[in-house]
C-alpha cells in the first residue's frame, strides 16, 4: 500500500465520505415498508447483493470497504484501486461457490421414481429438504489491473433455491437465477498525497433473470425446460462510486464508503438492482514483516435489502487478512454473525484462492444458514 507521510487538515476532507452517502440517499431515497421487486425482491438478491464476490474477500468476513487493495475492488469500493502498487493480467480468473453439505444427493435420490402421475411423490421428496437452501454460483473476471486503472470482462452467474417449508403440489420451492456477462472499467485517484482516494466503475452488462416463485410439480418435472422458458433478458449501465480517506495515525487507520448500483440500475425486462451504500473503518498496520489489513463494515445503510426484517449481524462485516512476504495469504472474519476462513496461495502465473463463510438466508439470524465453500483459480501475470 502507498504509504502518507504529511499530517492534513483531516476534518474537512474525511467529511467527503459524509456527502457521499448523503448523495446517496438524495439519489435513492428509503424504499417502502412493502420492500423492492423484481430482481431486488427475490432471495437471490436479499441474500447475494453483489454482481460478484470476491474468494479471498469471502475469506475475511466480506469486509473491504476501507481496504480495498486488489482485483476485487471495482465490485467493493473502486476507490481502493489507488492502492494498488503493481500491475496484475489475469488471463483466466475462475470461481465458484456451492452450499455445502449440498442437497442435490439427497433430493436427487428422493426424486428417482418420481413421477407426474403420482404428485405426492413430489411432495414427499421436497419434504425432505423442507425448508433448506441451494446456493451456487460460477464466473469469470478475467482483468487488466494495475495503479489507479482496471478494466476486464465479467460473466457471473449464480442462482438460489429454498424449498417449501411444506411442500405442496403447487407450490414445492422457489428458485430464482442471475446471469450477467459484460465489460467492466474502473479508475480511481489520490489527493493530497493519498490521504483521500476516490474512485468508480462503469459496467455495461447483459443481464438474464429467472424467477419461479412458485415451482409446481409439472415444471419440476421438466426444471430445463421451465428455466430456458421464463427467461427475462436486458441490457444496462450501472456504476459503482467509492472514496477511502487515510490517517496520519498509529495502525494507519481508514474510513471507506461506497455506492453500488449508483441511482439504481435498471435492466428492462429483467429487471433493476437497487442502490446499496457501505461503509467501513479499517487499518493497515506497518508490522514489518508481511502485509496486515483489518476492516469492518455496516451494509445497506439505507436498510434496502432487508426490509422483511432488520438485524445488526445481518449488516456487519469484519475481517483481517495476512499476506506472507511470499506465496501465501491466510484470513478470517465474521459474516452476518457467522465465522469465515480463507487460504490463497500465489504462484506468480498461477492463483488460487479457496474460503468457507455463512449466509443467513432468513432475516432472522440463525434461522437458516446456507454454509458455502467458494474456490478460485486464477491463470496469467499476477
């Protein structure tokens, strides 16, 4: 990270992360109690509000907002992007997470001999997931990453199921998809010797969205043809604007906040995501021997995504992360009231990052958590 040296009349300056939430909340103002729809009012979204995660983000609790320093930066806070101090091309950045222990064994061995003449069938199978989660997700971010620049390609593709708490032949689970492939650019700047960084992202993206709110026993009995059938399509323009500003103090302390999704982003038929404002306080240690980052964010600080209810664990992320001086990185957190464990190893031409975290899929914490293992691998210079 790029070191700041010269004391600055830091009270004026820090105010900029002020006026950029309150912009913000000029641009979007608090949704009704009745909550979003489309896209945002699926669980998918509630759960899952980034367009991408990051593995080794996931790792330290999803917490980045202060301390941005990587690839990952133009989905978190593109301010970040000043922070970074060499140049990265990777050709090939795959990942993708998966809820663990999965339901696909035991639903899939429920569901042999089922059979449309026989709808209870159905019912008794979903029964024995009743109430449990699916998540998954695969994409690629194949990226030009270097001071102040970052430009790649993004395909990310994620989707989510949580059967019926009881079964019915018409109602047996709900499943929601998205799928967004496009161009990402970000560029950021510091002032007054790195003190304040600002930063933003500009995508334009091609977006597929599939919502079955209801999924009946014909259409599981025909799931591909029920997904390829639905399909709601669109292309958009969004962006995400963020600003760092850093302290002359011990621990080199930072304050961060970001606005994802600037002024809501709509996607014609399929929908719009809705405007999301972070904030966080990290520090960045001078240990002398690797590289320490800690952070902690508050989510959604206008309350968008959790409108069926509301929790302070549901909105905070912490982290740390330990880069060695060589190969290795080790981090951890906690995610909505949930602990996190991430390992990366570099190799120069070759990455890979793996982590475990816990998302709530209720508004309730504890209520229902989808446990997900998420690995990345990455090919190029690095």
């Amino acid at each position: 990270m790029i070191r700041r040296h010269h004391n600055r009349l830091t009270g004026v300056i820090s105010g900029t992360l002020a006026s950029l939430s309150a912009l913000a909340l000029f641009l979007h103002p608090a949704p009704a109690l009745a909550g979003p729809s489309g896209v945002a009012g699926t669980a998918l979204f509630q759960q899952f509000p980034l367009l991408y995660q990051g593995v080794q983000v996931e790792g330290m609790g999803g917490a980045f907002t202060a301390v941005a320093n990587d690839s990952n930066a133009p989905f978190y806070n593109p301010a970040g992007l000043d922070n970074i101090e060499k140049t990265s091309f990777q050709i090939l950045n795959i990942s993708a997470d998966i809820s663990y222990p999965g339901l696909y064994p035991d639903l899939y061995n429920s569901l042999t001999g089922a059979s449309t003449s026989n709808p209870s069938s159905y019912v008794n199978a979903f029964n024995n997931i009743a109430g449990q989660s699916l998540y998954a997700r695969i994409g690629d971010y194949s990226n030009f990453t270097t001071h102040d620049f970052a430009i790649g390609i993004l395909s990310n593709n994620q989707m989510l199921g949580v059967a019926n708490a009881s079964p019915t032949t018409n109602n047996l689970a709900s499943l929601a998809a998205l799928s967004d492939t496009g161009i990402v650019i970000s560029g950021a700047y510091g002032f007054f010797d790195h003190h304040l960084q600002v930063g933003g992202t500009l995508m334009g993206l091609y977006q597929m969205f599939e919502n079955v709110p209801s999924l009946t026993v014909a259409q599981a009995s025909n799931i591909s043809g029920t997904l390829s059938g639905d399909l709601s399509r669109g292309f958009g323009v969004l962006g995400n604007l963020g600003a760092i500003y850093n302290f002359d103090l011990p621990l080199n302390p930072s304050l961060g906040a970001s606005i994802l999704n600037v002024g809501t982003a709509s996607f014609g038929a399929a929908g719009s995501l809705p405007q999301i404002i972070n904030a966080g306080i990290g520090i960045n240690p001078d240990i002398g021997f690797g590289h320490l980052l800690a952070d902690i964010d508050y989510v959604d600080l206008t309350n968008y995504l959790y409108y069926t209810g509301d929790s302070l664990w549901l909105h905070t992320r912490f982290g740390v992360q330990y880069k060695f001086p060589e190969i290795l990185t080790l981090s951890a957190g906690v995610y909505e009231g949930y602990p996190t464990v991430g390992i990366g190893v570099d190799l120069w031409a070759f990455e890979v990052n793996a982590s475990y975290y816990t998302e709530e899929a209720s508004p309730i914490p504890g209520l229902n958590p989808d446990h997900i293992v998420s690995l990345q691998m990455a090919f190029g210079w690095m």
